[in-house]
C-alpha cells in the first residue's frame, strides 16, 4: 500500500493507491470536480489567512502598548523611590 521513494531532501512516503489512480488517468483528462474543490478550498484558506493577519496585526499594537505601559510603571516606580524624603 505504501512505498517509499527518494527526492532530493531525504526520503517521502508515498499511497501507492493514489499514484496508481493518478497514474490510470489520460494525460488529457482532468478530474474537473477535483479542481475546483481545491479552488475552493484555497479561496477558503486565503480568506482565512486575510481574517488571521487581522489579529496579528492588532495583538502586535496590544503587545506594543503593553510595553509600553509597562515602561511607565517602571519610570514611575523610580520617579516615586527618588522623589521619597529618607527618614
């Protein structure tokens, strides 16, 4: 059922039962449902990805923000500890 076949960055396992259905098909025949169902589903994906790079891109300004909050807490801690009268 399975063989293993080398390429050029090691060694890949490859169904035998899908080569031999790719391989039983004409050169000129194109499984056409086929196709389009990996259209669809790589429209999916990208819009997906679209959807992903939206958060991305605000959890990096919310990761910014933070830093930054977080450098005042820090100035201000410093400021407060500088600005005490020894006792």
């Amino acid at each position: 059922m399975f063989s293993a076949a080398a390429n050029g960055s090691g060694w890949v396992t490859v169904n035998s039962t899908t080569t031999q259905q790719f391989g039983s098909r004409s050169s000129g025949s194109v499984d056409v449902h086929s196709v389009q169902d990996k259209e669809q589903r790589i429209l999916r994906l990208q819009e997906e990805l679209r959807r992903l790079s939206l958060y991305e891109a605000e959890c990096e300004r919310k990761d910014q923000l933070v830093q930054t909050l977080r450098d005042e807490i820090g100035d201000l801690h410093v400021s407060r500890c500088l600005t005490r009268e020894p006792k």
